[in-house]
C-alpha cells in the first residue's frame, strides 16, 4: 500500500464556477464534494479546512451558494462547494431539477472520490440527507458525515447524537464515516484533513 501524503489545505484556491453539471470541468484528477442542506454549513467548513475567511462564500440567508464552486489544493486535487438541497424558498421545480443533477453528478463523474455530507447536528438525517447517502452509496462513493455546529450542543448531547447517527445509518451498508464537526471551535477538523488526504492519495499514485 502506498503513503498517504497530507496535504496542505491552506494552498487551496478558487478554480471555476459551474451553473450546472454539464458546465464542470474536465473529468480529471481527483474530485471530493462538500454536499448538505442549505445551511448546515458546507462553505464555513471549507473556510474552517483552507485557513481562509472567504474562499467560499457564507451567509445567514439560507441558498447561498447557488453555482458549484471548484477548488483546487493542488494540481490534480478539487474539492467542491455543491449547493445546499432543501431551501425553503427555491421554487419546487428547481428543487427537484437540482435534486437530479445531484443524482446525476454522484453518478457520472468519474473523478469523484468521495464526498463528505454535512449536516446540522441539530437537525440530521433529514429525507434528502438520507436520498443523498443513498445516491453516493449506490455510486460506490466512501461517505464522511460531518455534524456540523457541534459547538452549539454540550459534550453529552453531541456524544448522544453521533451514535445515534452512527446506527441509524447501518442499514444504508456503505462506506460511511460520522463525526461531529464544527467551524468554530476545531472539533473533527483533523479528521476531515485526514479523510480528505485519504480519498486524495489516488491522483499520487505512480
Ligand atoms: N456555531 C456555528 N455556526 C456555524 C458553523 N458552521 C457554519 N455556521 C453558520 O451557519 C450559517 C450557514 O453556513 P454556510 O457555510 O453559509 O452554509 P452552507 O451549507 O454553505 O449553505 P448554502 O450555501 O446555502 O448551501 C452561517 O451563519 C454560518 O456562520 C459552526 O461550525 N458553528
Ligand atoms: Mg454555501
């Protein structure tokens, strides 16, 4: 087996901006998305894991993030910032067209390696979290569950959360690891770079 290099996440910059899945760039290299509702916080944790304040843009108002943001922490290795599912306010037939291209892009695109699904820690495993693990576990795609704003419960609740959640996804029989997460105050961060340099060791293979 080869070494797993750690990479240095802190290089990381902004690629290229796509309306949708048919305006992504070459298929090429290694490719691992930050997916999740609207605001469970998938662009602060790609700030939180870059050492950056704005690389990817954050927001109170909930739909943010409405291009597929790509970036890249070194030749060959993108990380992408999808946009949240679930926005109250979207129209329903956006919803469900965005809800497609999501199926489509875990499916297609063949340099995707991994992709990490954050949800809030105090509102996990909603409907379309549990349609997105089940896409990406259908796909083949090793899934890391972050439960994000961990800092907003006390150490017992969050502990109580996680293993809920770790049962709770057994029946899913994929590839799936869960860890409390959050932006503020460091919880999980290593364990993120960790997992990332992991699904990134592909695109250093000789
Ligand atoms: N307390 C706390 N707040 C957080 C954390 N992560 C994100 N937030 C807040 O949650 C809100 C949404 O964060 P974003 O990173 O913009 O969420 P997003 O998932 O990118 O949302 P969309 O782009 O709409 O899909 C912001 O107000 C963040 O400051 C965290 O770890 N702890
Ligand atoms: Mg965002």
């Amino acid at each position: 087996m080869s070494e797993i290099q750690k990479l240095n996440y802190h290089k990381t910059h902004f690629l290229t901006s796509a309306a949708n899945i048919t305006q992504l760039p070459e298929d090429t290299g290694v490719e691992i998305a930050f997916a999740g509702r609207s605001n469970a916080g998938k662009s602060t944790a790609l700030n939180a894991l870059t050492n950056q304040k704005s690389l990817a843009r954050t927001s109170k108002t909930p739909g943010r993030t409405q291009l597929i943001n790509l970036f890249e922490v070194e030749p060959k290795c993108k990380l992408v910032d999808l946009p949240g599912y679930g926005y109250a306010a979207v129209p329903e037939q956006m919803k469900l067209q965005w809800q497609k291209s999501l199926a489509e892009y875990l499916q297609k695109r063949e340099c995707l390696q991994g992709v990490v699904i954050l949800m809030d820690i105090r509102h996990p495993l909603k409907d379309l979290d549990q349609q997105m693990i089940e896409w990406a576990v259908a796909s083949e795609l090793p899934v890391l569950l972050l439960l994000t704003k961990a800092d907003k419960l006390s150490q017992s609740a969050r502990s109580k959360t996680v293993k809920m959640v770790r049962e709770a996804i057994l029946p899913f029989q994929g590839d799936i690891q869960v860890e409390p997460f959050s932006s503020l105050n460091k919880i999980g961060q290593d364990r993120l770079a960790a997992k990332l340099d992991e699904w990134f060791s592909p695109a250093f293979a000789a």
